[in-house]
C-alpha cells in the first residue's frame, strides 16, 4: 500500500502545489468545515478520498499532523491516525493523500482514521506521500481566538462557543504571553497550564513532546515567566459524562524550542530549572 509519488508526476504534483483537492479527494477544508455544535465533521462516518496535506508533526509513531497550504487561516488541518501501521515511512513536511479511508469524530477532534478494515469496507485502502515540502508557517492568533474552558458546576469545563474550531489540529503561534499556573485540565494529574495575554487565557500543554525535566512541562514553563512567542497545535477535546464534563481546545508544544522566552525571564527560568533538579 506504500506508494512514494514523483515530483514529475502531473496529475499529482498540480494537487500537491496548488493544494486543491482533485476531482476524487476531499481537501481538509472540506472535512473539516462544520456548523456542528460539537465539531462533528460532514463526513463523520463515512469512507472518502482525501488529497491530504504536508505532515507538521508526528506523535507517538501512529499520529500524525496533516496542514494545506491553501487554508492557512482555517479549516486547514487534520489529524491521521494509523493504526494498521502502514504509514512508518511518512516525515515531517511529506504531503500525503488517501484512498477510502474513514472519518470519524472521536472526543472533540476529527481523524483520518487510516486502519486495515477485516470487514472489507474499504478494500482500496491506500496513501501516497511526496516528500520534501516546506512545513507551512504557523497562524499567528491572540489569546481570544484560543479561549480557555470556564468552570460550571464543580468538575464541568466548557468553552463558551466554538471560535477555536476552525484551528484544531493547525499549526499556530500565540506573541507575547505570560504563563500562569499549572496543574489545569482532565489528566491525572493535571498537565495543562495557563497563558495570559492581558485578559484572556488560554490553556497549553507539553504532552505531545517529552520534557526533559519536569515530567509534565517544559523548563520554560514557570509560572510568571514572560514568553516571546509559544507555537503548536491546537487540540480539540471533548468528554461528557454524569459527573463531569470537559471541553475545551488546549495549544499543544511540540518540543522545546517551541517555547521562546522573554530575555528578561532567564532568572525564573534558572529558578524552574533547579526546582525540576531538586524533584529528579
């Protein structure tokens, strides 16, 4: 099922450059755009050819990040999940596209579920990738744009409306924020963090990369600590259940270096890095 494509070949290569869907792949845009209340995709549940997008960043080995060039202000990224493991061979900036693969909206977030069907439901189950393009720029967004969960009753986060939908899975930057505290959000414990710009919040999170300190944050991330600029992919998560309820979207780092500091804030950065010592 593993097809690496030419850059010669035309048909292809006018889909990959243009970043327009061909007449039997769906773009991103297309899956992704929704009225929905929840988020749910237009195609949730269904087998459809998607023309795909270049890869910003894997996770885990079996999850990947697909973003077009062509939406760069919305609905212009995906999440792929390949759990027949077929896709091992697929980097960081490969545009890749699928035949008959399945939509499904699972917690809040829409995949391209990429799994062998024994059911023989999608019998023409396939990918192409074309290595060797320029991971796009993220979006620059303020803070409104990413707006945290408010508390309800007791244990119950929701975000007030769905402003934030059309960035889930991109790439994108948050300029000049200031951390607020830790210990926020549905894992246990908490791995979630506060983002200040002026007045409105935003919540972050460390866990798409490993820390190399602090078991759940980057050393950059101390609480007061002022940040240049702070860049990842926007998550969209979402839980209901009779006792609680989370639902919110969270800007996920995806190493260090995606967290700039303030040269200002080297001293609470040396202060994080010795408390993260004394812990290990």
């Amino acid at each position: 099922m593993r097809r690496v494509c030419c850059l010669s070949t035309v048909v292809l290569g006018l889909m990959v450059f243009s970043g327009v869907a061909s007449a039997d792949g769906l773009s991103i845009r297309q899956i992704q755009e929704t009225t929905d209340p929840n988020g749910l995709s237009p195609y949730h549940g269904q087998y459809v050819n998607a023309a795909g997008g270049i890869v910003t960043h894997i996770k885990d080995g079996f999850r990947f990040y697909l973003q077009d060039p062509a939406d760069p202000d919305g609905w212009g990224a995906i999440c792929v999940k390949d759990f027949a493991g077929a896709l091992g061979e697929v980097q960081v900036g490969d545009w890749v596209s699928f035949t008959d693969v399945y939509i499904e909206d699972y917690r809040g977030t829409t995949f391209i579920q990429y799994a062998s069907d024994p059911g023989g439901a999608n019998p023409n189950l396939d990918f192409e990738r074309d290595p060797g393009h320029p991971v796009p720029a993220p979006k620059v967004l303020t803070a409104a744009d990413l707006a945290a969960p408010i508390e309800g009753p007791t244990d119950f986060w929701y975000v007030a409306d769905r402003r934030s939908e059309p960035y889930e899975s991109m790439l994108v930057t948050l300029e000049d924020v200031t951390v607020g505290t830790k210990g926020w959000g549905k894992a246990n414990p908490p791995d979630n963090y506060q983002l200040w710009q002026g007045s409105d919040l935003v919540w972050g999170t460390d866990y798409f990369s490993a820390p190399t300190h602090d078991p759940f944050y980057h050393p950059q991330i101390v609480p007061a600590a002022e940040l240049d600029s702070i860049t990842g992919i926007v998550e969209h998560y979402l839980k209901i259940r009779d006792t609680y309820a989370w639902d919110y979207y969270q800007l996920c780092t995806r190493f260090e270096e995606d967290i700039v500091p303030e040269p200002g804030t080297l001293s609470l950065l040396v202060l994080g890095l010795v408390a993260a010592g004394r812990r290990r």
